[in-house]
C-alpha cells in the first residue's frame, strides 16, 4: 500500500489524491451578487447539506494553488451574507463546466455559460432558472481553513426558500430521483451521472472561452442544440479561421454532401453527432461552413 504524509506532497498532488479519492461530490452553483450589484455565478463540488433543521448547506471556495488568490464568490459572499445555491444536474453539466472558467472580475458568467439569471424572493443574488431545484440562504458562518494556496473556506449557508422544478416531482410531491438526473463531480476529468454511471468532461481551457453569448443566434437558437451543446461550443478560445474550414470541407465527403443539400436542420444535427464525440472544433467547422 503507498502511504503518504500530506507535508510531503505538492499541493497539487495533494488535492488530485482527495478529489479523486473523496467522490462522488454533488455540485452546486453559488451565485452571489457584488455590494455593486454585479452577478458573480461559480460551480463547486466542495458542497453538501449537513443539517435539515436548522436547513443548512456548506460550499467551500478554495484559495487557488497558483497564486493564492480568493475567488469572487467568497468575496461577495463575505461582504453581502447571502447566496444561492443551485443544483446541477446533468442537463447543465456542459455549462457548469465552462461557467468555471476564471473571467476577469465584472464579466457576467450567467451570461457567458447562456444560463439565465431570474430574482430571488427574499435574497439578492440571482437564481439559475434551468436548475431543477434552488436554495435561497444566508451566510451565517465563514470559516477560513488556512491562508495557503489550496485553503477551503467553509461558508456556512442557512436556506430560507427552496424552489423545486415540479417536472421533478413524483406523484407523491416528492423529488423522483430518476427525473432529477444528479451529477456529480469525481477526479480529474470524470463525472458521475446517478442514472448512468461516468463520464468525461475535459477541463475549461486554459485561456478563455468565447462563451455562449459569442456564439452566432442562427446556432445559439438553433432547436437542434441543447445547453450541454452550447456550453462545449461556447468552451473554444477562438473559431476556426475560413481556411481551417474549407480544408475541412475538402477533406470531408460527408460534410460536402450535407451543404450541397442546404439543410440546416441536418447540418446541425450532424455538428451535434460531433459534439457527442468532444468533436468540438469539427461541430464548429461544418456550422461555419455554409458561411464560408
């Protein structure tokens, strides 16, 4: 058995071990709000319920191993006391995964990850509108667990409404497990889906996303595409040039085919075959391609 002393390991390493050792964990997006009014949206996989009565949740934003850095929603949360939890489920997984790319502070990530942002009844930020179910809170607690890069801070939350997508409910009023269609997140790349097992989700990229508000509307409406096509399209850092599409064209006798025929539906139900793949810079080519 490899035994290891946490002294002896780069932090890095150290979190890989209990990320991919302590799983599956739910995931949440918090959303808070600025003392500015500015929306802040991060998804979290440090999170769990811990009591129902007092209805408490617990979400940890780390301080980041690069650069010891806090993140904006710890901020907001310190300073306004209140937030919103959402449940990911996997309708969202894909936009979960591009809304945690680190945008330049003010930047709206509910707008970058295409999700839409609705008013809270009793707290200030903003609720996902697409989460199937949604915790109004207040901060009661904030624990600060070290001041070195890879630090939680515990931020203790106390819920004072809950919204529940009723296409969830069963007969009963209660939440069908089968209907909610839980994710959650494992280590490394892997995800779990509580209906089907794992799965892959690669990383956000280094650089930034275009984000799906970058993405054509003749795409971005498109009825072909859901949101976990729209959040992998939205995760590229930059389209593909015009001869980076015509090569492919060329080099593609199927791709030839389908713009012959001129039908947008079957062209964007095969860039969608390609997503399917993680094909995203080939979904992405046989949609700029009419245009080309």
């Amino acid at each position: 058995m490899l035994s290891l002393e946490p002294k002896n390991l780069t932090p890095l390493k150290l979190q890989a071990y209990l990320q991919s050792a302590i799983a599956p964990r739910p995931i949440a997006f918090a959303s808070t709000i600025s003392t500015t009014g500015k929306p802040n949206l991060s998804p979290f996989s440090f999170f769990n319920v811990f009591s129902s009565n007092p209805p408490i949740l617990i979400f940890s934003p780390a301080r980041r191993v690069r650069d010891n850095t806090t993140k904006h929603t710890l901020m907001n949360a310190e300073a306004t006391k209140e937030v919103v939890i959402n449940i990911v489920n996997y309708d969202l997984v894909q936009q979960a995964s591009l809304s945690s790319t680190e945008y330049a502070d003010g930047v709206n990530e509910f707008v970058k990850s295409g999700l839409t942002q609705i008013p809270s009844d009793l707290v200030k930020p903003y609720r996902v509108k697409e989460s199937p179910v949604q915790f109004e809170c207040k901060v009661n607690q904030i624990i600060a667990l070290g001041t070195e890069g890879g630090a939680g801070n515990l931020v203790i939350c106390e819920v004072v409404k809950i919204h529940i997508d009723e296409k969830i409910l069963d007969a009963n009023g209660m939440i069908d497990q089968h209907k909610i269609d839980l994710v959650a997140r494992l280590g490394n790349n892997w995800y779990s889906r509580s209906n089907q097992g794992l799965f892959e989700v690669p990383k956000p990229i280094a650089n930034l996303g275009i984000g799906v508000d970058a993405i054509p509307d003749f795409i971005r409406h498109s009825e072909v595409f859901d949101g976990n096509d729209l959040g992998m399209l939205g995760n590229i850092e930059a389209l593909p040039t015009p001869e980076e599409v015509s090569i492919f064209v060329k080099e593609n006798f199927e791709a030839k085919a389908l713009l012959s025929a001129d039908d947008q539906v079957k062209i964007h139900r095969k860039a969608k075959e390609y997503l399917s793949r993680q094909e995203i810079s080939a979904a992405w080519k046989i949609l700029l391609a009419p245009s080309i």
